[in-house]
C-alpha cells in the first residue's frame, strides 16, 4: 500500500480516538461536542483514503471531453480501460457527502441543547448537571 | 510531495490541541483550522469535491454555530 | 392493478413530503388536523395494497461485473439502490403505521395541535419504513441517523430539563454509534467493493472464510445495533427517553425500537450468515438486557419508568430470539416483537390518560380508579394478562414458540428465563394495576372534564387485535416462518 494512504489512515484513527476520549471523559459540555465533530471528521477520512488510487486523476469529466478538444497528453484517458483503470474510486466520496450533512445536523441540534442546559443550569460542566441521576 | 504528510500531521497535532486547550475561543479557532487542513487533505487524495464541502461547512457554517453558542453561554455568567 | 415498483417507495417519500407539508402550515390547526387525518389513512392503506417485489431506483437493472477486471467476488450486481418489499415488511409496515396513526389521532385530540410536531412523527415514520424496506446498507444508515434526531425532537418536546438531559445523553452515544455503523460500512466496502445487501450476502458466502477485517466490521456494526435497539449498555439511555416522552409518544418509540431491532438483526444475518460467534454475542447482550430490565422495573415506583424498564426487557426477549439462531427461533422473535409492541401500546396509551385525567404518574398518589373509569381498568387488567403470556392473548403463542425453539436448538434454560421474564412483568405490572385502580384513597383530585373517548376507543381496538392474533396465530405466524426458512439462516 501507498504511504500516503497508511498515513491517511493512521491520522483518522488518532482523529477518531482523540475524539472518543474527548466525547467521554472532558467535562465541558462544548468540549464533548467537538469530541463528536472530531469522530465524524475521522470516519469520512476513512472513507476517502479507501477511495484513492496513488497517481491517478480526478474522474470529473469535463463536458467538451471529446477527441477533438482534449489535449495530447490526455487524449488516452479517451479510452474507458484507460479511464476506469487510472481514475479513483468514486463511490466513497457519495457516502461522504452524505455523512457530513449528517454530522452537521447532528452537531446543530446538540449545540441547541447545550444552551438550553446551560439557560437551566448556568453552568457548562457536565458533572454538575447529571449529578442527581442514576 | 512533503507538503500532505505535514498537513497530516497538523490535522492530527490540532485535533489534540483543540481539546487540550482550556480557552474555547482559542479551541474553536484550532477547530477551524483542523477542518481547512482535513479539506486540503481530501483534495490531496483525489477528491475535489467533497473537499469544498468540507472546506464550506466545516471551516465556515460549524464553527459559526459554534460561536454562536459559545457567546450565549458565556454571556451573563455571573462570575 | 396497480404499478408495484412506485407504491414501494412511496411507503418513505409520503410521509417525507406530508411532514414538510404539515411543518409549513404550523399554527393553522384545522388544516393540520385536515392533512394528519386523511395521510394516516393513506399511510395504512399503502402497504396493504402494494403487491411483493422489489423497487429499482433510477431503474439501474441487475449486470454483469466483469471479475476479471474489477476483482468482485460474484459475476452479477445490483447497480443501485434497491428496495424490497416481502411479507414480514407487509406486517410490520401495517402495525407500525396503524400503531402511527393512533399516537396522531391523540395528538390531535388535545387542545394544543403543533404541525412541527406532527411532521417529526411522520418524519420517524418514514425512516422505521426506509430502515425496514432498504436492500442497501448505506441508505440504511442514513436513516438510522436521521431517526435519532426525529426521536430526540420528540422527546425534548415536552420542553422538561429531564427531558432535554435525556435528549441530549440520546444524541452523545448515537455519535458513536453512528460512526461505528459507517466504520463497518467502510471495512465492508474496502474489502469487498459491494454496498447492497444481497450481493455482500453472495460475496461473502462466495469468498469461503470470513476475511480478519470483515470480522471487525462485524462488531463495529453489532455495537451500532446494541445502541440502535435499547440493549445491554445503552438500556438505560432508551428508558430515559421513554420514561421522559409524553406517553403516547413513547408508544411510537418503542414500536420504533423493536422494529429496527428486527430489521436491523435480519441485515446483520443476512450479511454475516455463516459466522456462528455473532449469535453467541447477540445471545449474551440479549440476556443481560432481560435480566437488568426486569429487575429494575419490579423496583419502580413511577408508572412511566415502570412501563419502559419493561419495553426494554421485552425486547431483551425479541434479540434472545435471534441470538438461539434457528430459524424457528428468528421466526419466534419476530413474532414476539409483533405481538409486544401491540401490548406496549396499550399500556403507554393507558399511562397518556391516567397522566391526562389524574395529572400525575406516581403510584402513591394515584387510588381508586375503578370508580372512575372502570372500563379502562378492565382493559389494564386484560393487557396485562395479553403482555404476560396468558393464553389466549397472543403473547402467549410468540412465547410458547420462543420455549419450543429454546429446547430444541439445546438450551432449555432459555425457556427458563423466558417464563422468569414472563412472571416479572405480570408482578410489576399488576403492581401498577393495583395502585391506581383497586387501592383506596387517591391524594390527587380528578379531571372530570377528559372524557378519554378516543383513548377507550384506541385500547378497546388494540386489544381485540391482541386476542384475535391469539386465537388466530398461524395468520401472521406463517409468512414470517416461510420468510425466515427462505433466507436460509
């Protein structure tokens, strides 16, 4: 495997740990948040990084693509084996969009919650706001 | 080529950091900074697209909401 | 006779399109009520009609793969998303939208009628119907996720500080538990390039031993379905919610719950069919549930938190079915989810109108219901014999069932517990029975002015159905055993 994709793996995973440990254990209750930010970020570089081809080109295909207007040094990407074999893998960047429009719904309703605790509480800190339950 | 290997490293040296630091301005703006470099990062592995979508929400539309919520629970504190 | 393949997704983008509808017409409460009331019989009648099949999106047909080239595992894939629609979905989308179409009717009843409200009901109604209809394990997750937030606004709703901590704790662990599900998805789709079910099912059988890292993504999804169904760690974090919802509310929730517990655990089969450790595992979590759950709700005090201490065990029982693993036993868990949820509903319908006419849930204060309203007492008393297995209600067959396919796969202690659980929840409820209707003396003043006609007429309704699926098991028994036999578990 490419280097840079190990690496690319290697930073999700610390992106992902450092935001579980930030999503459990910080006592702020913005500080848990941005745990949960950090979580997301990690999942979608996971998906990105299996998505990559090492050397290989965007497959956004321009619409004047055709013989005629296509320099010579791309005039071989014309040939779909060409094309599929040297482009990256497109399907995990679909998954991504999805999941960041997700995240970030997500993330505006738990900030919407963390002001109303705070209006009832007045205090940001988590242990003294879940200090009565079970 | 050495250029993406230290946008790895700073995505992953800010993620700690923002969580580390006790000030939540400043934490934010490390935020801010860790999404523009995961954007830049996407972009370096083949995936333009999605990178100004992240480039878009998360260095712009989160950390607004961020600071929106940080000023109104800040603000009054009587102490 | 009508085009199948649009009435199949038509069961997830109506009720999409009426809650923007109703959102947008917020505070203008007789066009709400309007629009609520003829898209609930709509959203009944739709599954109904819709013949078997299956949906293919953008009308991408099933193609070769060239392995050669692309290094898949199968020589055919389907090239998009894909809906299917078989005889089990029939009868869950038939009970979760009548089931839906109750908790709406006693929304609208009250004086208050919010159309934002209304939309995120049928907002969670279209993503329990996506969850169950999807053959692709992506679009499954986006509508795990946008449940979670669906069910949240239900429950902060009610605009209590319990209520928005129980919220908020919801929405923490669904991160994880979001991100765990999209984890399992990635390794999936890493190693082998395939996002719908049935080709991953194919692949997988095809590639012979499972691969090291599907087996992470196995448990990385078996996480995301422990939080997704209430079970071992995350019980409590589901009981906040139900306990903190209005109740006919939670009536919905727990429908909800269960019915992704089926679909998601039949995915998990599905995919995963020949890793025997993944039983075990489900078997184990399972039990905890049912143990922890029955045990804290004999303690209980409160009706709300009684009653959903008691959903949670229950489906505890639906995942010991699955977690046996034969195909009596699955077919046996699916049954019990049906029959439970119908049981459930009566008895969080019953709390919303103690709440409503008593104003208060505690059992100490409550008293003398019979003198009341003695009808809805009646129909307490008859849903606690239907919840704990007393023939002939119809818990009574899924829990018969559930003993049989116990001895047979060779663990009858299973059985055991099944009749330990059933004799629990018959205790605390008839404990609950006892304190608000038999016993003297109640400290809180009656509101006379609820006549509570809808809610009789709801509970009288669930409660013939639960003693006609009793009396007649082998109507919705067998489509769902023949279902279970043909996915070849």
């Amino acid at each position: 495997m490419e280097p840079f994709q190990v690496a690319s793996f290697m930073t999700a995973g610390v992106l992902i740990v450092t935001g579980l440990w930030a999503l459990l254990m910080m006592d702020n209750i913005l500080k848990k948040i941005i745990g949960a930010n950090l979580i997301g970020d990690g999942a979608n570089l996971v998906l990105i990084s299996i998505g990559y081809r090492p050397g290989g080109f965007i497959p956004e295909v321009m619409h004047h693509f055709h013989a005629t207007a296509t320099p010579s040094n791309y005039s071989h990407l014309l040939q779909f084996e060409e094309f599929a074999s040297n482009a990256s893998y497109s399907l995990p960047f679909a998954l991504v969009l999805t999941n960041i429009v997700i995240g970030a719904s997500t993330l505006s309703v738990m900030l919407a919650l963390a002001v109303v605790l705070y209006k009832k509480y007045h205090t940001l800190s988590v242990q003294k706001m879940f200090e009565g339950d079970e | 080529m050495m250029f993406d290997y230290i946008l790895l490293f700073a995505v992953a040296l800010s993620a700690l950091m923002a969580i580390i630091q006790e000030d939540l301005y400043k934490s934010i703006i490390i935020l801010t900074f860790e999404s523009f470099s995961l954007a830049a990062i996407f972009h370096f592995l083949l995936a333009t697209d999605v990178a100004a979508v992240q480039a878009i929400l998360g260095a712009a539309l989160l950390p607004g909401l961020f600071i929106v919520a940080l000023y109104k629970t800040t603000k009054g504190r009587d102490e | 006779m009508l085009n199948n393949s649009t009435l199949i997704p038509l069961m997830v983008v109506l009720p999409l399109i009426m809650a923007i509808l109703v959102n947008f017409l917020h505070q203008k409460d007789k066009s709400v009520k309007f629009i609520s009331i003829v898209s609930l019989i709509v959203f009944v009648f739709i599954p109904v009609v819709t013949l078997y099949g299956v949906h293919l999106f953008s009308g991408h047909l099933r193609t070769g793969s060239f392995p050669e080239i692309s290094k898949l595992l199968i020589p055919d894939v389907y090239m998009g998303i894909v809906y299917s629609y078989g005889s089990v979905q029939k009868i869950l989308m038939v009970v979760l939208t009548i089931i839906t179409g109750f908790t709406v009717l006693t929304v609208l009843n009250k004086k208050m009628i919010s159309g934002v409200y209304i939309a995120m009901i049928f907002i969670s109604l279209a993503s329990t119907s996506a969850i169950m209809l999807a053959d692709d394990i992506f679009n499954f997750f986006v509508f795990t996720e946008i449940l979670v937030v669906a069910q949240v606004a239900l429950v902060i709703a009610v605009q209590d500080t319990k209520s928005f901590k129980a919220g908020f704790k919801y929405m923490i662990f669904g991160t994880i538990s979001g991100a765990s599900i999209l984890l399992g998805i990635a390794l999936l789709l890493g190693v082998y390039g395939l996002l719908n079910i049935t080709d991953l099912s194919n692949a997988i059988k095809a590639g012979g031993q499972l691969n090291p890292i599907a087996l992470s993504a196995v448990s990385l999804l078996t996480l995301g379905w422990l939080y997704e169904s209430g079970l071992f760690p995350f019980h409590i974090i589901k009981c906040n919610m139900y306990e903190n919802a209005k109740p006919e509310i939670s009536a919905l929730l727990q429908v909800q719950s269960k019915f992704v517990l089926v679909a998601m655990a039949i995915i998990l089969f599905r995919v995963f069919s020949g890793f025997a450790l993944l039983k075990s595992v489900m078997l184990g979590f399972a039990i905890f549930t049912v143990v922890l759950g029955s045990v804290m709700a004999l303690q209980q005090v409160e009706l709300r938190k009684l009653l959903s201490f008691v959903a949670v065990s229950q489906a505890g029982l639906v995942a010991v079915g699955f977690g046996i693993g034969t195909s009596f036993a699955i077919a046996a868990g699916i049954f019990h989810a049906i029959n439970d949820v119908l049981s459930m509903a009566i008895l969080f319908f019953i709390a919303s109108f103690v709440y409503d006419k008593f104003k208060t849930t505690k059992l100490e204060e409550l008293g003398d219901g019979l003198q009341v309203v003695p009808l809805v007492g009646f129909v307490m008393l008859l849903a606690t014999l239907a919840i704990s297995g007393v023939p002939p209600f119809n818990s009574y067959q899924s829990e018969w069932r559930l003993i049989q396919a116990a001895a047979q796969a060779g663990v009858p202690e299973l059985g055991v517990l099944v009749i330990l659980l059933s004799v629990a929840t018959f205790v605390a409820i008839i404990k609950a029975f006892f304190m608000i209707f038999m016993k003297p003396g109640p400290k809180v003043e009656v509101n006379t002015e609820v006549r509570g006609t809808m809610f009789k007429a709801i509970i009288v309704i669930l409660i013939l159905t639960c003693l006609a699926i009793g009396l007649f098991p082998n109507i919705i028994y067998d489509p769902i055993y023949n279902f279970v036999v043909s996915l070849g578990v």
